[in-house]
C-alpha cells in the first residue's frame, strides 16, 4: 500500500460517507470524500471496495437479530430470528446494490464488485427472499451485459446462479430453476461454450425406479383394508406390460443402447407392445364430463381461474412408478403424449446425423433406418387420436423437432457465431508493369483506374441488382446515353398538330379566352412544349436578331405560325382531295 494514504482511515470515512448516503440520500458525498481522501487511485478504489463489503455484511447482520434463551439445565441457547420483514429486507438491499452499481460505473470501484456482494447476499437469504431479489437481477439484465460488468463479473453471475440452483429442489422450485435459467440464456449469448453441451454427452444419472422382479409385482398384496371403495381397473396390468413399459425409460436415458444387437431387439419388441395398447384401448374424451358447463365450458375457463386454484400445487417432473397407477397413467391423454414424445426424441437422435454418435461409429442399418421411419409415421399418428386437440398438438411437435434439427446442424459445425463479422475493406495493390528505360527493365507502378474507367470498362458483364426485374432493365443496354438516344423511345414523342391544337384554338382573337386562362401560360406546358419543338419544328430556333421575348409571349408567337401552317396543310389536302374527286369522274365518263 502506498505510504499517502492510511488505508483504515480511508475506509471508515468512505463507511461514513456511504451510510450517510443510505440515510439522506445524497450522492455527492462519496465524491466528496474521493477528493479529500489522499493517494493514487487504485489505492482509493480499494479502499471504497473494503467499505462496500463492511457496509453490506452490516446490513446483512442486521437484518438478524441474535436473542438470548435459556434452556432447562440453564444454559444459554441463540436463537436467531429475522429483525425487519421481508419487503424492507429486500428493498434495502436494493437499494445498497443500485449504490454500488453506480459508482462501479464510475470507475469508483472494482466492477464486479456488486455482483460479488450480490452473491454474498443471496447466500445469507431464504430461498423465499432469493426469488424477490431475483427481481432486480433480471431487471437489471442491460446493467450485466454491458461493459464494464460483462467483461469481468460473467463468471462471477454464473457462479452465482449455479449457487443458487444447488440449494433448490427440481422438483418443487421448477418456476424459480426455470427463471435462472433464462436469465442465463439472456445473459450469455447463444454460441457460449459454456452452456452448450458439446459432447453430446447424456444424463445417464436420471435413474427411473420401478420393481423389476416379478414377486415384488403383486397388487392384492398392496391393497389395505382401507382401500375397498378403489374402482376396479377395466383392463388388468400384468407384470410383462409394466416392466417393459418402464424399462424403455432406461433406453430414453441413454439411447446408445439402441445400436447394440441385444439393445435394438428390446428396443423394437417392447415399443410396438406399448404401442399396440395405446392403439387398442383409445381414450374416451367427454368434455361433458370434464365440466358441468357443458362442452364449450372448458374454453371459457380464464387464466386468473387456473393460477387461482393452482397456484400453490407442487409440480413434480417424474410419475410415480407404482403398478396400481400405471392403468390410470395409460387413459391419461397428457401421459400418453409424453411417452410418445420420448420416443419422437429418440427416433431423431437415431436417425439424425450427430457429430460425436458418427465418430464413434453409431449407425443404424438401412433396415432399422426403415423400420424407425414407420415408427414415427405410427406414433404421430397415435398423437392425432389422442384428445384433445390431437392434430394441433402433433403438428406443434413436428415443427419443434424441425427446428431442433437446424440446432443440430449448428452444433455439429461449431457452434458457429451468428452475428457476422465487420468486412474490412482493403484497397487493391497498385499494378506494377515493366519498362524499358535505357539499357534495363524498370517496374514502375501503373496510375490507378478510376471508379469511372471501371464502370467502363466492365460493361460487358452483367449486373445484378439483387431482383430479376431491376436486373433486367438495366441490362438492357450497356451504355445509358446510347439507350436514351435510340429510336424505339422516339415513340413515345407525339406529333405537332395534337399537341398544340387547343393552343392554337385559344391564340385564335375570336374564341374570346383570356390570357390568364390559356395553356401556354402553365409551367408544365411550357416544359413540354420546349422539348417538342426542339425535336419537331425549325421554329424553336429563332434568328439572333430577334428581340428577347418572354416564354409565354415566345410560345404565343411560335403557336401562330404553327397554326397557320396547320390551316395551309388543310387547305391542301381539301384541294388534293377535290383534284382527285374530278379525276376519277373524268374517268368514269369516258
């Protein structure tokens, strides 16, 4: 430590400065103190971590207060009972860690330090509190993505979750499991090796218990006295249909079994048992029965009435494996779905291509590769008549195991990132050519082409613009002027006589139109007339003698002689058609 600074009496003013804060809410004191406080910086960000730390494990003690008891031989027994409720514990510590983050983000202090303190609070809470606090880590989610927490309190946020998932049950916590989990999916992007299974490896210690000798499998033996008023079981399960029907749990577990010879032969003989059961005893579905409504009342069941009735049962991800269920389990639709999605599962990791299961040589014969194809045909069919809603909850698994498939392709290449990476743009080498000077060959670097010459000279080859249609219109001329300039447009440009006829009626004195009424006074016409007459008519250019006029008054002038040129071409063709008229009754006299 460095010899300006006393790091204990820096601390316990930083200490006295952060609960000032905690107390009247004011900011500017810690700063304050950083600034009275002498030594380097490093030396000051240390010292303000040390007074985090006391400040929290006080908060923590706090919120514990220790009662003395004695017991009946007269000793002294602690019992520890919590000092503030629940709610002020928990936004306290809020509160703590938003002051924290605060000056983390000011370079103040080490910046995984709030996460650390986070840990040590969520190790000193029940697992009660732990889900309240699970609030502000998961609002806070674009705190620990971004710099300068991500970077370095990663590793400390995923040891801290993982801590937290050793002291739940997976059994009754599933929702507070399940919301760590996502948070970790939010947290670390999808390419993270660290959360991806790489090896494809199995969880072979999800052991399923289940009586597999025959002489432990006796029902009347189990019954009790009690038990009288149990319904008796329409189709009686015998010891053959229950063991093999949970002794594909075992194949589930750890499908690699399947490619052995003795493995595939259970496999193939215990699955079509299973299946000609569900095939013969279908599931009667009455929504009558279901509900006293009637048959549309279990539509009109709302979310609030299911969280309201539910919403403090416990969930509990395995079924019980006793034979006296297991009837009941079969006429069970949601039973009946899981198995058969189990076997979904299997059947694409069998026939799929998976990186590791193709380096250890795990590969179906063409006949088994057949025979699993109708399997799957068979179970989806077995879903579609399983109610309710068979069809629709078939295709849901159909799509979820087509996109599972994308996955699998992703992983067997790498686990490749998804975001694309920048394309630096590098700028081409100049050309080097060789010439003659004097006696010797030199190189010498040749001048670089402009972005003009190489649109030039690239003409020839053809550009694609992304959409057929754009492609093809400006492919078809590679000059742009030549193609402005060709005859096919010329088309489109129409004649004199059509174009100012109602020009020339309104430059007539006699139809009486006012100046401000007539075309020749609009910007349009005007444009357009210009253009016309520079292709059409040797009016458009005047002698330089001629007085400057103004467009509308150039226009009207130019109208005039176009109109009178117009009325000599009538006249002709009335005296061509007169001329002609005679000539062909001279004709017919003779």
């Amino acid at each position: 430590m460095a010899s300006g600074i006393n790091f204990v009496e820096t601390v316990e003013k930083f200490l006295s400065a952060i609960r000032s804060i905690a107390n009247d809410d004011c900011d500017k004191v810690i700063e304050e103190t950083w600034n009275d406080c002498t030594g380097g910086d490093a030396d000051k960000k240390s010292a303000l971590d040390q007074a985090f730390r006391q400040f929290i494990a006080g908060k923590i003690t706090d919120s514990c207060v220790v009662v003395g008891h004695q017991n009946e031989d007269g000793t002294d027994m602690e019992i520890v009972k919590n000092g503030d409720t629940s709610f002020e514990k928990i936004t306290l510590f809020q509160n703590s860690l938003n002051m924290i983050i605060l000056h983390a983000q000011q370079n103040k202090c080490t910046s995984y330090l709030p996460i650390t303190l986070m840990s040590d609070i969520f190790d000193a809470l029940t697992l009660t509190e732990c889900e309240k606090l699970f609030n502000f880590v998961e609002d806070n989610v674009k705190i620990w993505t971004a710099e300068p927490f991500f970077k370095l309190g990663k590793n400390h946020l995923l040891r801290m979750c993982n801590d937290i998932l050793r002291r739940l049950s997976k059994s009754l916590n599933t929702i507070f499991c399940g919301r760590i989990q996502l948070f970790l999916a939010c947290l670390f992007p999808v390419e993270e090796k660290s959360a991806l299974n790489i090896m494809s490896q199995f969880h072979t210690e999800n052991l399923t218990v289940y009586k597999k000798n025959k002489e432990e499998f006796n029902m009347e033996a189990l019954l009790d006295d009690n038990d009288t008023d149990i319904p008796e079981v329409a189709s009686p399960i015998d010891f053959n249909l229950y063991y093999r029907f949970w002794f594909l749990q075992d194949f589930f577990r750890q499908p690699n079994q399947c490619f052995k010879p003795e493995g595939w032969k259970k496999f193939k003989n215990y699955v079509t048992e299973i299946l000609n059961v569900f095939e013969n005893y279908k599931i009667e579905y009455n929504e009558k029965k279901r509900s006293k409504g009637g048959s549309n009342a279990v539509d009109d069941v709302t979310f609030a009435d299911i969280m309201s009735t539910s919403g403090n049962a416990d969930y509990f991800p395995k079924y019980l494996t006793n034979e006296k269920l297991l009837d009941l389990q079969i006429n069970d639709s949601n039973f009946r779905r899981y198995f058969l999605v189990q076997i979904l599962i299997l059947c694409q990791y069998l026939t799929g291509e998976v990186k590791f299961k193709t380096q250890a040589n795990y590969k179906l014969l063409e006949k088994q590769s057949l025979w699993v194809h109708e399997l799957v045909d068979r179970v989806y069919g077995i879903i579609n008549d399983t109610p309710p809603k068979g069809k629709k909850f078939a295709n849901v698994v159909r799509h979820v195991l087509t996109r599972e498939e994308n996955w699998i392709s992703w992983k067997n290449e790498g686990c490749q990132s998804f975001a694309k990476a920048e394309q630096k743009l590098t700028a081409p080498k100049p050309q080097v050519r060789e010439v003659m000077r004097g006696k010797r060959m030199v190189k010498t670097r040749g001048v670089k082409r402009s972005v003009g010459d190489e649109f030039l000279n690239n003409t020839k080859k053809k550009i694609n613009l992304g959409t057929p249609e754009l492609t093809k219109l400006w492919n078809l001329c590679p000059d742009n002027m030549e193609a402005c300039k060709a005859e096919s447009r010329l088309k489109f440009l129409p004649q004199l006589e059509p174009f100012f006829e109602e020009a020339v009626e309104q430059a007539d004195p006699e139809a009486g139109i006012e100046d401000e009424y007539k075309i020749v006074n609009k910007p349009n016409f005007q444009w357009k007339a210009l253009r016309l007459l520079a292709r059409r008519s040797h009016h458009f250019f005047t002698p330089s003698t001629t007085p400057f006029k103004a467009l509308p008054a150039y226009l009207t002038s130019v109208i005039e002689q176009l109109g009178k040129e117009f009325n000599k071409t009538a006249q002709n063709a009335v005296s061509l058609n007169e001329t002609a008229e005679t000539t062909v009754k001279q004709e017919l006299t003779v």
